[in-house]
C-alpha cells in the first residue's frame, strides 16, 4: 500500500467517480461535489468558535455528518449506497425541527438583516451563502444530466435556512443587536 497521500492520478484533470468511471475535475457534478466539501469545511470553522452553544454545535455535529453522506450519495451517481451513508427524509425534519427552536429564540423577523455580528455569527452568514452556491451547483449538475436525490435539494435548501436561523441565534445569545437593513 501507498502511504503517500498524492497519487498523481489526476494530474492531468481527471478523476475517477465511485463507480469508478472516469471524470473530468470541470463536470458539473465534481463542481457540485467540491463545493460540498467547501461548505462542509465552513461548517467545521463555525464548530471552532461555537463555545458554549451547546445546541449550536451538537446541530453542526450532524450536518457535518449530513454533509458526508450527501457528497457520497452524488459521487454513488444519486444514491446507490449503503443505507449507512445516506440521508432520509428524516434528516430534513431534523433541520426543519431545528429552524424552529432557533427561531423561538429569536425576535420575529420583520425587516431584511444585515450579515454580521459576532463571530459564530458572522461565520455562520458566510457559511449559509456558500451552502446556496452548493445549492446552485447541485441544481445545475442534476439540470446537466447528474442524477441528484430530491432529497438532496431539500435538505440543502433547508440548511441555507437553518444556517441563517442559526446565525441570528448566535447574535441573540450574545447580546449583540442585529444590523436591520435600512435605506
């Protein structure tokens, strides 16, 4: 065994799917799949100024977890893997149940926010914009041809949200007023 972590393999722009099939780094579903890894890494650097948000963290714990199992699903070509690397229905209630909670905690929403804050929060902004250029490249590799999971786009729509949601907890728990958007 090669305990190099390079192979050299995809020096010239191509790699290979989990079917094993042959891939050029540029196709639509790669992109998707990178950005995927992008967002999942975001997601780790709110996990690192979570502090004592327990309920944040445990909440990101499982996306990360999400994540994983969705960037599996899209390279197993739309699902055909082990159920243990999957993501169900299930996992969007999760999300849905979570927006809730955050939400509970939080002012009613009345006006347009202004991205910012504190630091989880902030982070938490940046996070959600780029689970939604996730989101747009998951669409275009499924309008390409790619075969994408519904529930694929659903939880990752929902995800954007809770990211928000999330990110308007964090200013709260901290005592730090929202930027309302004002003209």
């Amino acid at each position: 065994m090669n305990d190099k972590i390079y192979t050299k393999a995809g020096d010239d722009g191509w790699t290979r799917s989990l079917g094993d099939q042959a891939v050029r780094k540029s196709d639509a579903l790669m992109e998707a799949m990178g950005t995927l890894d992008e967002l999942n890494s975001h997601v780790g650097s709110c996990l690192s100024a979570v502090g004592h948000h327990d309920s944040i963290d445990q909440t990101l714990r499982a996306v990360q977890t999400d994540l994983l199992a969705i960037g599996s699903m899209l390279a197993a070509g739309g699902g055909v893997t082990i159920r243990a690397v999957r993501i169900e229905v299930e996992s969007v209630d999760r999300l849905e149940a979570a927006i809730d909670a955050a939400s509970q905690r939080v002012a009613p929403l009345t006006q347009f926010v202004t991205p910012g804050g504190v630091e989880l929060a902030s982070r938490l902004h940046i996070t959600r914009t780029v689970c939604r250029r996730s989101e747009r490249r998951i669409v275009a590799a499924g309008d390409g041809g790619g075969d994408v999971p519904p529930v694929v786009l659903q939880y990752v729509n929902r995800l954007g949200d809770l990211l928000f949601a999330l990110a308007r907890l964090a200013n709260e728990s901290a005592g730090t007023a929202e930027r309302r958007w004002e003209r």
